[in-house]
C-alpha cells in the first residue's frame, strides 16, 4: 500500500522540486514561466485526457455513467455549499464567496489525477474519470465562478 502512494506520488513531488529548484535557481525568467505554463494548459493537457478518451470505448464510456454523476454531484455539491456558507453564514461578498467556493469545490483532477490514478488504476481506467471532472470544473465551475465574479464587480460598482 505504502509503495503504491509512494510511486503514485512521487512523480508529482519530484517535478514540484525541479520547479522550485529551477525557480530558486533563476532558470526561468516571468515570462519564460508564463509560455511553459500556457503550453501545459493548452497543449499537452488537453492531448493526453483526449488521447486517453479516444483509446476508451464507447461502451466503457457508457458504463461510467453513474460515474460521472457521482463525480458531478462530488464536485458541485462542495462548491454550492462553500459559497453559501461563504456568502450566506460569513457574510463574503460575492467575488470573495465565489473564489473560496472554486477553491473548495474545484479539485485539481485535470492537473495531479493524470499522474496518480494513472499511476494506481491505469491510464485507460482513469481516463474517463479525469476528463469528467475536467468538463464539469470547465464548463460549470468556471463559468459560475466568472459569472458571480461578474455580478460582485457590478454589484461593488453600482
């Protein structure tokens, strides 16, 4: 068990050491760093969870079902009842509720889930997961966000 975490983590861990070392280091520079960042984000991410969608199934995608509404239930459910309590209990203001509500809610599955359950379940086990969390962090937790970010600044403005 111990040497399963521990090869499902450490890949993680060490490329967070390389960075902080090339940081601390000076081997980047800002903007260096932003191009590195934006590739990941934009290219390489999106290439992986699509190949690994792609080499899935139909019928195995069709089997996760139920899946994919725990999984959309275990991310929006977090994220709706840290931005009442933000809002509603702490009386946050609604960019401030919003921003704690995607940090609460919004898991980092897209980004550490490819490394990990690729690690402990196999890269075509968890490719289905991952790009489900991807899609509901970017076409529901993000654009909500945006959109109560939007209303707090002309709430604030008004």
């Amino acid at each position: 068990m111990t040497s399963t975490i521990i090869s499902a983590l450490l890949p993680i861990v060490i490329t967070l050491l390389f960075g902080l070392f090339a940081g601390w280091h000076h081997d980047f520079d800002r903007k260096q760093a932003a191009i590195l960042n934006r590739m990941v984000m934009l290219y390489a991410l999106p290439l992986v969870l699509f190949a690994g969608m792609v080499g899935t199934p139909r019928s195995e995608i069709i089997a996760q079902v139920p899946l994919a509404l725990a999984i959309l239930l275990g991310m929006l459910v977090p994220y709706a009842i840290a931005f009442v309590v933000a809002h509603y209990l702490f009386r946050r203001d609604l960019m401030t509720a919003s921003l704690e509500a995607i940090t609460i809610g919004g898991p980092a599955v897209p980004f550490v889930g490819i490394p990990v359950l690729g690690q402990l379940f196999g890269e075509a086990a968890s490719a289905v997961p991952i790009a489900i969390a991807g899609l509901v962090m970017n076409l529901i937790q993000v654009p909500a966000t945006l959109m109560l970010l939007s209303a707090g600044v002309a709430a604030r403005n008004a």
